[in-house]
C-alpha cells in the first residue's frame, strides 16, 4: 500500500509555485544559460509524470513495465509538449489532471504490496548525468516522485522569481 498524501502535497506545491511564477508581476528572471524556463519546466513535469502513469498503469496490467525519463529531457519533446498543452496554463491543467490520475491508481486499494514491489528496469538522467541504471521497485518510482522529482522542480520554479521572498510568503 502506498500513501497518496506526499505524492498529493508534492504536486499541490509544484502547481502552488507554477502559478506564483505564472502571475509574478514584473518580468521573472532567465534561467542562467543551459537551464530551462517555467513552461519547459511544466512540460518536463509532465512527460514525467506521464510515464510514471505508464509505468503504475502497465504493472496493473500485468505487462513488461520499464521507466525511463529521457524523453521527458528531449528539447523537441518538451517543445512539442508545451505547444500540445497551450502554454503555461494548459500545463498547469494538464498537470494537475496527471497528479489526480496517478494519485487514483497509486492510492491504497489500487495496487497490492506486491504490485508495488515489482521491479521495473529504470533509466533516470539529469543534466547529461546518468543516476539510475538498474532496475527499482515502482514504489521507490513513485516515492521518488513525490520526495525528489516534483520538490526540485518547485524550487527550480520558485528560482524564477525576480523577488523569491514573495514567492516564501505564499508557501
């Protein structure tokens, strides 16, 4: 069984933050060279977020489930996802459809502890850096999620910010 409520709060957080930088008055700051802005932020999010519903989806249904999170770095992917969605608020939207979609079929009656346990194959990259190639059970996917991918992704968010004080105020 898997608690929804860290996963719930980590999203609830990310989409808290993509509003605030989404209606910062003033222009927010660039990203320093390499990094990306709020909607590439969104759309990698999302991709993440799309595959991990792949990845819980595909061990309920009992088939071959791997996870793998290079598309989602993929500059024409996430250009792709960002004109997909509409911009910033079609992310936001599609986003927080994905938290409720992954919180229902992560929640306590949805999958056994077994089905959590399964080990799926799993390639996780960040910045060209390779940090997981081996396999992982799907609870530590999704746990990961909640306690890595989405925090940092928040404060890389908030790191926007031309004024990040305003931004600690409405946490």
């Amino acid at each position: 069984m898997l608690d929804t409520a860290p996963l719930q709060d980590a999203y609830r957080a990310l989409l808290d933050a993509a509003a605030t930088v989404a209606n910062a008055d003033g222009p927010c700051l660039h990203p320093p060279d390499g990094e990306w802005n709020a909607d590439q932020i969104l759309a990698h999010v999302s991709l993440i977020s799309a595959g991990t519903i792949a990845a819980v989806a595909g061990v309920a249904a009992g088939t071959q489930t791997t996870y793998d999170n290079r598309i989602a770095l993929d500059a024409w992917t996430i250009e792709q996802t960002i004109a997909h969605a509409g911009g910033n608020a079609g992310l936001r939207d599609r986003i927080s459809n994905q938290a409720t979609a992954l919180c229902a079929l992560t929640a306590a009656t949805a999958l056994s502890d077994a089905e959590f346990s399964t080990l799926a194959p799993t390639r996780l990259l960040s910045h060209d850096t390779l940090l997981v190639d081996q396999p992982m059970p799907l609870r530590d996917i999704v746990t990961g999620l909640a306690q890595t991918e989405l925090p940092g992704h928040t404060e890389q968010l908030l790191a926007l910010l031309p004024d990040r004080s305003a931004a600690e105020t409405t946490r």
